[in-house]
C-alpha cells in the first residue's frame, strides 16, 4: 500500500480507515483488513473492533462534551530535560506513573519531577505513553518523535493506539501534541471524542475477543 494511511470519524458512526498496513489486537494478532476498514466506536458492536452498525441503534453520539485543558501544555522544567504534558489527551494507560513512579507521581502537585531520573528513562517513558500527551524537549529543542511504521493495535479492554504515519481527519490536537501517536475511544464514553480520555476504566468495557 503505497497511500498515507487515513482515519475519518463519521458522524455519529464509526471510524473508516483507508489503506492500513496493519491492524492487530491486543495478543499481536493480526485482524483482517480491507482497502477500508469500519472500526467501531460506539463500543456496542457484537464483532468488536468492526462495526456492525450498532451505534444506528442504541444513539451513540459522537458530540465532545467536555474541553477539559483545552490546548493548553504545561511545561515541567528540570536541569536537563523538559517534559511536556497535555492533560487533554491522557487516555491515564499508567506507563509513566507504574513504569518510572519517581519521576511521575500521581496525586501528587507538581506530578512531574523532570530531575528524579535519568534523563534516558525518562524520555522512554515519554515513548511509551500511548496518547501522545507527554513529550519532551532538551535545551529547547522538541525530542523527535518515535518511529513507527503505521498501524493500529487493539488494546485490552482500552482504546485504539495509533501509531505511525497515520492522518486523523480533522485532528483537534494542537501543535504542541506529540506526532506519530495517539489513542481513540471505542467504549463510547469518552468525553473528549475522539479521543480516549480514561472512561473504558469507569464504563467497564470489555472486549473479550481481542
């Protein structure tokens, strides 16, 4: 597939995705695709990831009902590195707070400590967040972005990690979001559509088969 993969969020319906290279589940199995592929995002679908037009049926609305931080960055300045977060896209998967706990420390203010590690495993952590909200920069410098070839994995009971050059259709992230990854709701609740805001976590969502 020669084309630059592309996700387009249709109103109130799934996600159509064209010219995929790779989609697999959260086993690293691969999924079947098609030139375009309709992955559900209403989270009702009996044939989880694709839809199956249930979202016709039980009023899914694909409407952000919440701006949360808005565009907003914050900035945590340490003697040699600089990490950036965008609260508005944490999908809260845990690899920064469970993977590297001294540097990033839940509940407490400031959350980010940017001198409590090794700058090395801190920018793996930043490479591991799956939403795209953290990122780094060293002497003001922006870090550069994984390198990934495109595809879409199916996470356990969670949302669509993005990964690659893949275009979102309408993207609303701002400049300042990190490129070449991001997560997108398919439980439905997201207040921060399309983007995953942590709500499979409250809503219970399961996907058993993938």
């Amino acid at each position: 597939m020669g084309n630059r993969p592309t996700i387009t969020c249709t109103p109130n319906g799934p996600y159509l995705v064209k010219d995929l290279p790779s989609l697999r589940n959260s086993r690293g199995a691969d999924l079947p695709r098609k030139p375009v592929v309709a992955l559900c995002r209403c989270g009702g679908s009996a044939n989880k990831p694709f839809c199956d037009g249930t979202h016709a049926r039980n009023g899914f609305s694909d409407a952000r009902l919440s701006e949360r931080a808005g565009e907003r960055r914050d900035d945590y300045r340490g003697r040699r590195i600089t990490v950036h977060d965008n609260r508005r896209l944490c999908a809260h998967a845990g690899y920064c707070t469970d993977g590297l706990p001294a540097v990033f420390k839940y509940g407490n203010e400031p959350w980010i400590d940017p001198d409590g590690a090794e700058v090395e495993a801190i920018i793996d952590r930043v490479h591991a967040c799956p939403s795209g909200a953290l990122s780094y920069s060293i002497d003001g410098v922006p870090g550069p972005a994984r390198s990934q070839p495109p595809a879409i994995t199916v996470t356990k009971n969670g949302p669509y990690a993005v990964a690659g050059d893949i275009a979102l259709e309408g993207d609303s992230r701002g400049q300042e979001s990190s490129v070449g990854h991001f997560t997108l709701c398919r439980c439905g609740d997201s207040k921060n559509k399309p983007y995953c805001d942590g709500s499979h976590w409250q809503a219970d969502f399961t996907d058993e088969q993938n």
